[in-house]
C-alpha cells in the first residue's frame, strides 16, 4: 500500500494566475475546500502547487526526481479516456514540438489516463465521486485514475498547471519541461459549478463563446448558463418548423429584428453593445465544444418578463395587457437598449403567449439535448405576484388551479426539458414571486431567500 507523504499546502496565487485567482473570487466556489478537504497552512517554498481550484490533497516531496518530458513522450488512454488523451495530446505537440503520439498501452516517458470505476479515493472520510481522481507523477511518468473520463479530464487539467506555463502556447517553446514529483487526490465540492454568460445585452460570437469555455473547463467548471434572450435582444434562431396548426406567430423574425438591438446605454465603459444571434447550426455547435470539455450548456430565454425583445418582434403578443404598451403605428413596443429592468411582461391571458412560450422552448430544449432549459422568471415587478403565479401555474401539467383564469388548453404546455423558474438552476430568491407554489413535474419552484442561503453554503446537485 502507497504510504502517504504529509501534505504540502496551497501556494500565495502567482500573478500568472492573477485571472484564475479573481474568477475563482467572483464565482465562490473555486477556492471552496473540496469534500473532505483538509485546511493547510501557505508555504511559499513549495513549488508547482499554486493549482485553482485547490485539490483535496496535495502531497510532494522535493528530494525526488520530477519528471521530465523528452521527445519521446506519449499519452496513454484508451476506451472513454481516448478523446480527452487526444486532445491533451493535441495541446503537448503545439506547446513542445515533439510528437507526442496517443497509444492504447505503453510504457516509459508517458502520461498515463485510465478509467476505472471502482477505483479508490483515499482522501479520510471521503466517498469517490464521478469525478474523483488520483494524480501521481515521479520520475518515471504520469498516472491519473479516475472513477469516469470526466473526472480524468479534470485530472488533465490538475496536471496542465503543473506544468510550465508554456504548456499553453499555440507554438513550440524550447524550456525545461519538468512536473515535480507530486501526488494529488481531488474531487468537486459542488457537482454544479457554473458561470453565466450574458451575450444578450452585447452579442458574443461563437469562437468568444468557445474560448470562454476553454476557461471553464480549465477551472473544472461544469456548465456554462447561456443568456440567450432579455430585453435588449434576442439571439438565438427560432426556425417555423414544426409549428401548431393555426399558429400565426413568424419566430424566425425574433432573431431577424431582435437579433439587431443591443445595449445602447450604460454599457461597460460606455461601449455600445453588440448585435448578432447564433444560427441553430452554430448553437449545436457550441453546444458540442462545451460538451466535449465537459461543460453543460443551460440556455436561457426570460419569460414572462424581460421580454422587450420578443414583443418588438412578434406582433401578435401585444395585447392590451402585454408591457408596456406598443406602439399604435407598429404595432409592437419600441426597441429598448437601456439597462431598466422589471418593466416588460407577456399576457398571461393570452393563448398564443403559452403557443410562443411552448414553440420556443421545445426548440431550444431539442437543440441542447441537456438536463435543463431556464426560462428565467425573475424581475417581474410591473406584472405583479398575482399575474406571474397565474402564468407560471397556466404554463405547467397540473394548470392554473381554482381560481385562476387560464386560457383554454393548459395541458401539454411544457417543455421537453426540466425548466428552472428561480433566477438561477442552481438556487437562489426569484424577484416578483415570494414563496412557493404547486408548479408540475417540469417546473423546479423558485427559493425563498433562506432557502438560497442554505443552498448557496451546501451546494446542489441540481
């Protein structure tokens, strides 16, 4: 049996690291302990260790050999640890000229992925995870184990720090490639762990989108929640294909108008924002980049409020009781590039509202083939409790329930993906609606501010 070394503590944060260090900040949960996590005093004579987010165990001893990639170097991993070798390779050759080739089995200079999934996880008085791994490197070569390729690709990750920061260069840099003799244990806190990305105030096109990722997946990042639709535009390509009979709404004109507007006030250093929207073909496509860097996408289109962009668009969702009022010579609301908020709000009352809300929603959950589509629901303040509680109700299985007024039909108008009502999938209180409410099946209820803290502090696995 491995005898373990007494752990070598966390290193003060490089400036290298500067961006990591202050995204790990912003989120909160990078820097948290992961389970079992054992607190370590800094020490700043240890090298090789400033890693974010902080492993469970970092444990290395400086009287041993490190090791050292030689142009002979090869990755080993086959089955379900293939294409994460592959790519990790990809990035080897770019960074070091060698050649680096990927092989089934193996011996000597190599770095070693293998999935096994009744591997241990020796960390005291913690249970293996899907992520759990186990990273070893000594003079010989490199071994990470992990319980599935995700929890590989993160050791990848792990090891990629380790590494000089050359390992990220596009061209080859003759250095002294070396990764001190280490040994780590390391699995997620929280198996939710996810940023947003807001391209619908300012539009980002799809390779911005794909280098976002790239950094989230370095982080161990796990989803990336997609801001597709507010107030300010719309940015997502709604197709007629497979519209209800009788259904008058033209939706590709939601990006065709609504994919030109954007901020046009108060932007970040009072830049303008900008236009754009993702065809359903680029969409699928950022979806399959994330989910080959095991990042879930969660889009998110706002209903029943911060919908500017799609009454400007749809005419036929103006009603006398849509907000605010349209124009009488349009026929839809002006455009609003100002960064107000909680003003706009669909009819409630109005069939083809839960028509749109039904169309919009199977697309763009059929386009994502992921756990979870967000239709927002926050920041409702001029529609009021009332009217929200009776759209949210109206828009699951079960309806609107006694007393309340929906349109005929209520059945069936869900979408084919689990909906998140709060302000975010993973928790926290919803503006406009205090308390819970008897949503269906497909709904998840909004927090109440106590329960978000709660949620927050332990995490979720949403």
């Amino acid at each position: 049996m491995r005898k373990k070394r007494s752990p070598v503590p966390p290193l003060r944060r490089r400036p290298h690291l500067l961006f990591a260090a202050v995204l790990a900040t912003f989120v909160g949960l990078l820097t948290a302990p992961s389970a079992g996590a054992q607190e370590t005093p800094a020490d700043p004579a240890s090298g090789g260790t400033a890693l974010v987010p902080r492993p469970v165990l970092v444990q290395q001893d400086a009287d041993e050999q490190p090791f050292v990639l030689r142009p002979t170097l090869k990755v080993v991993a086959r089955g379900e640890t293939a294409d994460v070798g592959e790519r990790f390779a990809a990035q080897l050759r770019r960074a070091t000229g060698f050649r680096v080739p990927v092989r089934s089995h193996g011996h000597g200079n190599a770095v070693r992925l293998t999935v096994d999934p009744k591997a241990d996880y020796t960390v005291d008085g913690a249970a293996p995870t899907a992520e759990s791994y186990v990273l070893d490197v000594n003079s010989r070569g490199v071994s990470i184990t992990a319980r599935t390729a995700h929890g590989a690709f993160n050791g990848v990750q792990t090891l990629r720090q380790l590494l000089p920061a050359w390992a990220a260069s596009a061209t080859p840099v003759v250095t002294d490639w070396r990764v001190p003799a280490t040994h780590i244990e390391d699995a997620p806190r929280f198996s939710y762990r996810g940023v947003m990305l807001d391209v619908a105030r300012s539009f980002q096109d799809v390779d911005e989108v794909k280098r976002s990722i790239d950094t989230l997946s370095r982080m161990k990042m796990s989803v990336l929640h997609l801001h597709l639709a507010d107030d300010q535009g719309w940015r997502i390509e709604i197709t007629n294909d497979g519209k209800e009979p009788g259904d008058p709404i033209d939706y590709t004109a939601l990006h065709r108008e609504s994919g030109a507007t954007a901020m046009n006030q108060r932007g970040h250093r009072d830049e303008l924002g900008r236009t754009g929207y993702y065809t359903q073909e680029q969409y699928r496509d950022i979806v399959a980049y994330a989910k080959e860097r095991f990042v879930t996408v969660v889009p998110e289109v706002d209903v029943p409020s911060h919908t500017n962009a799609a009454l400007h668009a749809i005419p036929q969702l103006n009603t006398d009781r849509s907000l605010p009022a349209p124009d009488p010579a349009t026929g839809v609301v002006d455009w609003n590039g100002s960064g107000d908020v909680g003003y706009s709000a669909l009819d409630e009352r109005h069939d083809l509202t839960y028509t749109f809300v039904k169309h919009v929603f199977r697309q763009l959950a059929e386009m994502t083939g992921g756990p979870y589509v967000h239709i927002g629901g926050d920041e409702s303040h001029a529609m009021g409790h009332e009217r929200y509680r009776t759209l949210a109700q109206c828009s699951t299985l079960q309806g609107g329930g006694e007393g309340h007024l929906c349109p005929s039909g209520p059945e069936g108008r869900s979408t084919t993906a689990k909906v998140a009502l709060s302000d975010n999938v993973v928790g926290g209180p919803t503006a406009g609606l205090a308390g819970r409410q008897a949503c269906g099946d497909h709904v998840r209820p909004p927090l109440g501010a106590a329960e978000a803290d709660e949620a927050g502090t332990r995490g979720s696995t949403a």
